[in-house]
C-alpha cells in the first residue's frame, strides 16, 4: 500500500537520501547535478534549509514503510500557479501508482494554497514521466519547449 505524507527538516535525512538516488538514477530529468548536493555542498543545514522553506509541500512516498518516491509543490510568482517539482519514484515501484499518488498530493496542497493551475517542466526524452502526467492531466504549454528539448506542462486546478 502506498502512502504518501509531508516532511518537515527532521526528515532531511530521508530527503538527502532520496534526492540523491534520483540524481544518480535519473540525472538528465533534474535541472541539479549530482555533484550539486555532494561533498561540501551537501551539508545537514543546506538539506534542513531545503525542507524548511514556507512555500514549498515536500512529500515522500512510502510503501509499506519504505521510502521509494519524492515530489515537492512549490508557490510561483503567480499566486494562481503552483509549480512541481523534483518528482521522482524509484524504479524498482514504478507503474504501481506511486507517481500518481504523489501528484494527487501536490495538487490538493496547491488547491489549499488558492492555485488555479499546477505546473512542471519534463526533460527531452523521459517518456515515461511525461505519459504520467499527461495520464494525470498535464497538457503542453504551448510554445514553451525549451532549446535542449524540455517541455513545459499545464493541469488546471
């Protein structure tokens, strides 16, 4: 069963350790590098700082008590927009729902915080992530289609 709940920066720990397995695992489908959040850059105030912010929802992804997916809300300079972002779900739980659930929380964060609209950026080439969120709504910002390949994605609210 999947269960999907907030994080506060007690929980940076499991933040630090799922962002870094999706950087590793996924690195072409996030704006960060890897290396970004290693070494000197990776400090317990940084990753508290991360999951401090109050205009951000971080959410896990749990099934059965094992962490296995991420994805954050966070409040645009549009009051009225909501973007996601640094969505990712193990592979060994993709296709079992876990990316579903955790857009469904992000967006009934993002209703509670008065957005009208939910938005996302999907890297050239994932596929997979972008048949998700067309699944769940998403429609291509038209005209939006970055010069590396990168689509912006809209879901009404």
């Amino acid at each position: 069963m999947i269960e999907v709940r907030a994080l506060g920066a007690e929980d940076w720990r499991l933040w630090r350790d799922l962002r870094l397995a999706a950087l590793g695992e996924a690195p072409y489908a996030f704006a960060s590098r890897l290396a970004d959040w290693q070494g000197p850059s990776g400090t317990e105030e940084r990753w508290r700082a991360r999951l401090s912010g109050s205009n951000t929802h971080d959410l896990v992804a749990e099934d059965r008590g094992t962490p296995v997916g991420m994805a954050s809300g966070i409040e645009t300079a549009d009051p009225a927009a909501v973007a996601l972002i640094a969505m990712w779900v193990a592979p060994q739980a993709r296709g079992r729902g876990v990316g579903d659930a955790l857009i469904a929380a992000v967006e009934q964060w993002a209703r509670r915080s008065g957005a009208r609209s939910l938005l996302l950026s999907v890297a050239a080439g994932n596929t997979a992530a972008a048949a998700l969120y067309r699944r769940n709504g998403f429609r291509d910002l038209q005209g939006t289609q970055d010069a590396d390949g990168t689509r912006q994605l809209e879901k009404a609210l």
